[in-house]
C-alpha cells in the first residue's frame, strides 16, 4: 500500500490527477480465465512430444482444459467484447489505471514446490488477484519498480490502460523510473560467480 501510494504521489508531481475507482471485474471473469488459461495445454503437451515429464499439476490442468475446452470456452471467448466494454467503463474517467503487480511479498522461491493443484491456484490467486484480469481481457499493462520489503525483496505496481495504450505506458512507467531514480537502486548481483 505504501508502495501504492509512493507511485501515485510521483502521478501527481508529473501532473496526473489521481481518483480511487475500480474496474467492474464481475465474478463470471473467473469462469473465463479458467476455460482460457486451460484449454491450450493440450496443444503444447503434444508440441513438446510423448519424451517430456509434466508436472502432476500441468497433467490436472490439461484435464480440466479437456473439459473446459468446446462449450465453455466458446461461449467465454463469445463475451470478450462485452467484458472489454464493461471494465474498460473506467476510461471514461481515467486514462490509465495504477494497481499492485502482487498482493503479497515475493513468495520463497521453493514454496510451490510441494503444493497440490488447488493449493497453487488459490496461493497464486491471493498473491497476483489483479494482473490475470488484465491478461485475459488482452489489454496491456506494464510492471514499474515501486521499492522493497523490510527484507529488501523488490516490489512493483503496474499501469493498465485499454487496447493499443502500449506508448502511453511505456512512456509513464519511464518517466516514474527516472523520478524513483531506480537506475542506481539495483540491487547487488548476489548470483553470479565470484572472480578470483
């Protein structure tokens, strides 16, 4: 939050005017993004070939991408224009949006490691909730940098805008970039090799 409100203090001093709103999600969205998200696994399972070893949750994925892959899909792909015109309302009123990239710190890096299926769509639902709207709906956004965790873990927020709002994001997030002077705020290389 406080990351948030940095970004949006940075909006200000480049002369945006910022409004608290929300984009009308829907609860039917979720039911989309299943049937989306799924349906093309099948296709990449016989691309990478009968020599490849899936995960136990990419096997339960492609299932359900089965099931979810006529009808439903279908019928998801038949409300796209619909939802795009629903939540991109808010561009009456804003030209672009400011959000959280997660909800959550970085998680550990092996902390999916032993989860089961639900365990790791519900983990990953609670830590990105607002960045998988956006993918499904196909419109872009653009990840900036907005500081670190008490335990110096990054954190970033990111700008949404409609369809074909590519340059003005870009554009945004460099000009914040400068502002939060992040050039000289990389953090040190702790993965690389030492050299005698």
């Amino acid at each position: 939050q406080a990351a948030m409100q940095t970004v949006a203090g940075q909006l200000e001093e480049l002369g945006h005017t910022i409004t608290t709103a929300d984009p009308d999600y829907g609860l039917r969205m979720s039911w989309n993004f299943l049937s989306r998200s799924t349906s093309g696994l099948v296709d990449w399972a016989h691309r990478l070939g009968p020599g490849v070893t899936l995960d136990k949750r990419t096997t339960s994925n492609m299932r359900m991408g089965r099931l979810l892959s006529e009808q439903i899909l279908r019928s998801a792909r038949a409300r796209e224009a619909q939802t795009q015109r629903r939540i991109g309302w808010i561009f009456n009123v804003a030209d672009v949006i400011l959000a959280p990239t997660t909800a959550q710190p970085p998680p550990p890096v092996h902390d999916f490691d032993r989860r089961g299926g639900m365990s790791t769509d519900r983990a990953m639902i609670r830590a990105c909730p607002v960045t998988w709207p956006w993918n499904l709906i196909g419109w872009p956004s653009i990840n900036i940098p907005a500081g670190f965790t008490s335990d110096g873990l990054p954190i970033g927020v990111q700008l949404m805008g409609p369809a074909n709002s590519e340059p003005l994001l870009i554009s945004l997030a460099a000009e914040l970039e400068a502002i939060g002077g992040w050039a000289s705020k990389q953090p040190e290389v702790w993965w690389a090799a030492s050299v005698p």
